[in-house]
C-alpha cells in the first residue's frame, strides 16, 4: 500500500510517499480500506517531532478515517466486511489501508460520503468527552470557545447549539469570525481586535459563561477564569501558546470554578469505545437530521499531504482538510 512517512522531523516536505505493507488486524480489530483520511494539528505536531505515537500504535500520521471496511479480526463480532465506517485511531491514517479498533468505528452516518465522514472522529470524540462529559454543558448555559473556526470549535459550536446553549467563540479574522456565527455562535469576537473577555461578559449581563473551551492555554489561562460565571468550568485541550500560567488559587475558591483537561489519543481503547457508543446515541443522530454536519475545508489527494499540512499551519482554513486515497 502507500502510505505518507514522516521521514524525520522537519517541515512539510518531510511528509514522503512509501510503499508499506498492508497492515493486518489483530483480535479485536477490522482493517480498513481508506478512502478519506482527516488531518489535524497533533499530526503537525508529530511531523515536527513533538508528538511521538503511544506504544504500539503506528508511525505513520493521521488520527481519523473513513472507509470501506476490508477483513474483520477474531472476536469481532459488530463489523463486517463491506461495511462503511469511519474510525478514530491512534495513528496510520495517512495510508490505503489502517487497522482500526472494532469499539472505535462508527457507522458512516446517513447522507454523508467518507469525506464528510473522515472529518468527524477526531473532532467529534474530543469535543463530546471535554464539553459534555468533563464540562457538563447543559441546555440554557452558555459557553465560549476559542479557535471556533477550527475543525475543533466548528464541531463544539454546533453541537453546543443543538444542545440548547448559548454559544460564543473567538477567532482570527472578520471572516472567520462570520463562519462562527453561521454555524450558530451568538457572538464570534475577533481576538486580534477585540478583548473576549469583555465582550463575553457584557453580552451576558457580566454573568459570564458556564463553560470555556480552550486550546490556546498561556496568558490565555487567566482571561478564561475572568470569563467564567461562579460554577464555571475550564475544559484545556491543548496548549498552543505554552503550558504553564499562574492560577489565583482564592479565585478559584471563592467562585467555585472547575480546572480540567484530557488527551484522547493514548486513552485505553474501552474508554474510547465507550465515548463512539455515546456519540452514536446521541450525535449521530443530528448528523443524520442535517442540525450538525462537519465543515470540510478542502481536499487533498493522499500523495499530497504535505500541501495539506502547509494550509494547516498558514491557518487559513474553516474547518477540516481532509486526504483523499
């Protein structure tokens, strides 16, 4: 099969087309046959060499795929061959072929192709075990979150939205900012102008918001607490600008406020499982109705990854891009 190899850390063009073998499924497994792959910034991350792959998983990028499922693996029992499925894993999406596991697929849902549906796992898994699980987002609360033109902050405007809270985001340009507010944020507030704070808690009676989501961290750590209504919680999930912030700790006493965070990719792969039977029980559904759909940037063919990392990083896009095989 092809697959996209990261030769050694660098820039895109580090990014090299190779021939591997067809990976074959263990227990527990399905192999898939990839027809669209998504691309997100933990694999620019791992491109550089700042986000090594857990043990066990593969070399080879890519958190997220759709496809055709090709040979199903002992005790697999939910999966058959022929099936269209999408999949979060742990890495080899880049490729023809990806070996995925079994509790981590997903249907296609109806009305989408597996372009549509590669940009879902990734996005869609992280945005409903941190803003409804860890944050607890409830209908009537409303919530801020940052990078909402991302595939990240599409995906939790959205679904915040269907949700029945109320939504504000923030983002990098006028019309970015606009796209924000199509999807159905109240407010989209463009940070390089405007200060979110502020804006955020004049629109909210200077209640402030139930929920931050946020990538950003650094000096952004201590405007979300100034953000948050007493209850409040801050969800991190990754830490764009730095990784350390000073915390007044009688803050967050005095308001009640709730600090949490995860990383998805090295969790066990039951937790995992449990998280898609959740999406499908509760989201797919939306997607299936028309009220959530994922926002595709752009496509590229396979051999083309490197040109989809240089738009990932020139941070022009809205959304997701997306590889093709």
């Amino acid at each position: 099969m092809i697959a996209i190899e990261i030769s050694r850390p660098g820039d895109p063009d580090v990014l090299v087309p190779v021939e591997r073998p067809r990976p074959t499924p263990a227990a527990g497994e399905v192999l898939i046959k990839v027809a669209a792959a998504g691309v997100n910034r933990p694999d620019v991350f791992q491109r550089r060499g700042r986000y090594p792959p857990p043990p066990g998983a593969s070399d080879i990028p890519g958190l997220e795929v759709a496809g055709v499922v090709e040979e199903v693996g002992a005790d697999v029992h939910d999966l058959r061959v022929g099936d269209g499925v999408c999949a979060l894993v742990a890495g080899g999406g880049y490729a023809e072929y990806c070996v995925a596991p079994a509790p981590q697929c997903l249907p296609v849902p109806r009305g989408l192709d597996y372009v549509a549906a590669a940009a879902m796992p990734e996005t869609f898994f992280t945005v409903w075990t941190n803003v409804f699980e860890r944050g607890r987002l409830q209908a009537n609360e409303a919530i801020l979150v940052h990078g909402g033109s991302s595939g990240i902050g599409t995906t939790a405007i959205q679904l915040a939205r269907a949700h029945g809270s109320r939504v504000f985001a923030t983002a990098g340009s006028a019309e970015k900012c606009a796209a924000c507010e199509r999807l159905g944020a109240e407010r989209a507030v463009n940070y390089r102008e405007n200060d979110f704070v502020a804006i955020v808690r004049q629109l909210t009676g200077d209640r402030g918001v139930d929920v931050v989501l946020d990538m950003v961290g650094g000096d952004y750590f201590a405007r979300n607490i100034e953000a948050l209504a007493i209850e409040g919680r801050l969800v991190e999930i990754a830490t764009l600008q730095g990784a350390k912030a000073e915390l007044n700790i009688q803050t967050i006493m005095q308001r009640r406020l709730t600090i949490t965070g995860s990383t998805l990719r090295a969790r066990p792969v039951a937790e995992k499982g449990a998280i898609a039977r959740a999406l499908g029980a509760r989201v797919w559904p939306l997607v299936e109705s028309g009220a959530v759909k994922p926002i595709v940037h752009a496509t590229f063919p396979l051999r083309q990854a490197a040109e989809a990392h240089r738009v990932m990083e020139s941070s022009a896009h809205i959304g997701k891009l997306v590889l093709v095989t």
